[in-house]
C-alpha cells in the first residue's frame, strides 16, 4: 500500500531533528530570527480576503497574472478574477468542489483542478464553465498547456492529455510509484515536441506530446538508506526552462541541467521539493534544512549560501527585481540581495504571533515552526510588473510594493 507524505510534514521532521526550542519576545514576535541590513521599503499596495485559505491543508494555490487582471482560487472553491491594479473583483464563481490545484490558462481558457479528481476548463472571460474531465487521481500543480491541449500531471503518478476543445482525454502515462512519497508534483513543462515532468521515482523524463510515450529520462536521485524515509527521492517541485535548457531538482538527489534531448550538461548536490527559480544568471533553490543557495546557470558551481533562514522553513524562492524573495511558514517575507544572498528586508505579513502552549513539549522539538505551518505562506510568491502578489495560508491575496530604500 502507497503512502504520501505531505512537504509540510516532512519540514517538520528535519526541522524536529535540528532544532532546539526557542523563547518568544512578545513584542516584536522576531525571536530567533536572523539579523538583516535593510535596504528596502515594502508596501502592501491592496489586500483581499479570498475564504479560508489552505489553513493545515496542503495546497499551493498562487495566482495567476495575464493583461493586469489576476485570476486566484481559494480551496474552497471560490475563483475570483481582479484587478492588478487595485484589486477590484472583476468576477467570482463557486465550483462545486474544493480546488486542489493553483489556476493556469491564457486569454481564452482558464484550466484548474479540484480535490474529487476534475480537471475543470473555464471561460477566462467571465468564469463560466466549458467542460469538466474526470482524471485518474487529484493534481495539486497547475495544469501545462499548448494551443490544441491540456497536459496535467497527479499524485498518482501519472500525466495526461486532454483536448483543450472538449476534454476528451488523447493520452496517458504512468509511472510507477514508491511505497511512500511526497504528497505533491510539478507543473508538466510544455515544449515543442515533449511534455517534460519529474516523478517520485526520481527521475525526469520527456514524454512524446502527441503520444505520450517516453522518449528520454534522467535521473536525478536513486533511493538509498533502510527506511522509506531515508529512501524518498521525489521530484515535487515544476522543472524550469530557461532557453532551451531545462532544469530540475529532486529530494535527496541533485540539481540538474538538462538539455532538449536529454543530455545532462552539469549536475550539482542539492535536495529540496520546491522548484528551482532563475535570475541575474543564477538558479535559486530552498534546500530541505532551509538553506537558500545559489547556483551558476552555466556550470552549476556554487555562488552563495544563506543559511541565516534554517530556522523559519522557507518555501519557494522568487526573484523579483534585484532581489530573491522567501516566504516563510510563520507568515514573514524576507528579502535577499540576488548578488550575494545578504538579508536586506523583512516584513511580517500577519498579526504577530501569540504564544501556544503545545502538550507534550520535548527538548530538540523547533515549536516554533511547528507553530507556523497554518499561520504563514505556503504558496509560492508570483512577481508581476505591479508588484509581488503573495496568498497567505488564511486565505488574504496581497500585492505588495518593494523598492531600495
């Protein structure tokens, strides 16, 4: 029997195994958080309640930005269409299921999934419904797409097409699963001739994108160590393309650099399950102890590390400007220099945390992360020309402002 891991769940595993508990400061709730030179000015230009937000569920659910209107979807299953500007609504619909996927589209369609297995295809005009395919299991990334159809990749372990005209499912691939892996998958990497995805197994592979059949693989990490634990090697996060390469990291394996048809052009150590993010000619990874480090898209050498974060259980990194940005679980967004990694800003982007008592406390437990897996972000940041619009896990959407001081 298969079982899946949530990310969040396994943070706080490493961070149980590295952490030692640690006293609060009531009134400025930054106990224990790594000093910074602040050099920016941050500002939240509007905020929108969405519904409940992810809360303790694990989902990733960040918007999507096309022509200055902001498409979001909370799990409850509200979708709303905004204004990048300002954040007026521009409209709202309910589906008829809790969303499990963040939404993906172009101007015509709007492309999202819900948690009883739907793939769900909407006019991005107005919200309004088109078709519904049933998929063989949940997807938890958004869906990839051409102009003739919809690719998307489940917890399952499988990816699949279907015709953005109707629905009708024209492949599908499976890949064999593990005993136990990580409750999550990428976004299928859409090219001119593959569907590019990276599977618990640990490998990436590029499937034919008329016929679904696999035409090449590469193998970021290889199971090893007595425990199911030890020998999880998931592929979680979306592949990046950049040009014609393609790049890729896995838990408990590597960051690699692949090209178009399969060749790996440089491969370095670096387990995370998040996905990598590019900028000023480097790539950005959260490792899984939380270390941000930074790689030379060239050759893969090492540019720099911040390990000031550990603590906080950081998720996706985002460049924005000048600057990388990190989000963390107890709802802070720390802003990093591009160039060299220094802390350079910090903001708290929900009410300062109060103190909670947990049954059972035991020396080497990090409370204070545990803590912050349901007050803070979860979602990935996505930068737009307006701003950085960030969904918090108590379901408020914010674009924010940030510029040098």
């Amino acid at each position: 029997m298969r079982s899946l891991l949530l990310p969040v769940v396994l943070s706080v595993l490493l961070a149980a195994c590295a952490s030692q508990p640690e006293n609060e400061t009531a009134d400025t709730g930054e106990s224990g958080l790594p000093d910074y030179n602040d050099q920016t000015d941050i500002d939240i230009k509007w905020r929108e309640k969405l519904g409940e937000g992810p809360q303790k569920a694990y989902t990733r659910l960040y918007p999507l930005v096309m022509n200055s209107v902001v498409y979001a979807a909370d799990p409850s299953g509200a979708l709303t269409a905004m204004s990048l500007e300002d954040g007026d609504k521009i409209w709202s619909v309910t589906l008829d299921a809790k969303v499990s996927s963040a939404v993906s589209g172009d101007r015509d369609q709007l492309f999202v999934a819900t948690l009883d297995g739907y793939l769900h295809c909407l006019k991005a005009e107005d919200g309004e419904e088109i078709w519904r395919s049933r998929m063989s299991s949940e997807a938890v990334a958004p869906a990839g797409f051409d102009r003739g159809r919809v690719f998307v990749q489940t917890v399952d372990g499988r990816v699949a097409a279907f015709e953005r005209s109707n629905g009708r499912q024209a492949w599908s691939y499976e890949n064999a699963m593990p005993v136990l892996s990580v409750r999550g998958t990428g976004t299928p990497l859409v090219m001119d001739q593959f569907v590019v995805a990276g599977f618990a197994t640990g490998k990436v592979l590029a499937l034919d994108k008329t016929l679904g059949i696999p035409r090449w693989e590469v193998r970021l990490a290889t199971p090893d160590g007595r425990s199911e634990l030890e020998r999880l090697v998931d592929i979680d996060g979306s592949p990046a393309l950049d040009g014609s390469v393609i790049y890729a990291a896995s838990y408990h394996g590597k960051l690699a650099a692949i090209t178009p048809n399969g060749q790996t052009r440089w491969e370095e150590e670096g387990s995370t399950y998040t996905s990598p993010a590019l900028g000023l000619g480097n790539i950005y990874l959260t490792l899984d102890d939380g270390t941000i480090q930074a790689y030379d898209q060239n050759s893969g050498a090492k540019v720099w590390t911040q390990k000031g974060l550990r603590g906080q259980l950081p998720g996706q990194v985002t460049a924005y400007g000048n600057w990388l940005l990190a989000a963390d679980r107890e709802g802070y967004l720390h802003v990093m220099s591009q160039v060299d990694g220094e802390l350079v800003g910090r903001v708290l982007l929900r009410p300062k945390p109060l103190h909670i008592s947990y049954p059972n406390q035991t020396e080497g437990t990090n409370w204070r992360a545990l803590r912050g897996i349901d007050m803070g972000i979860r979602s990935p940041m996505v930068a737009t020309p307006e701003g950085v619009l960030i969904f918090t896990n108590a379901g408020e959407l914010l674009l924010l402002d940030i510029e040098a001081d």
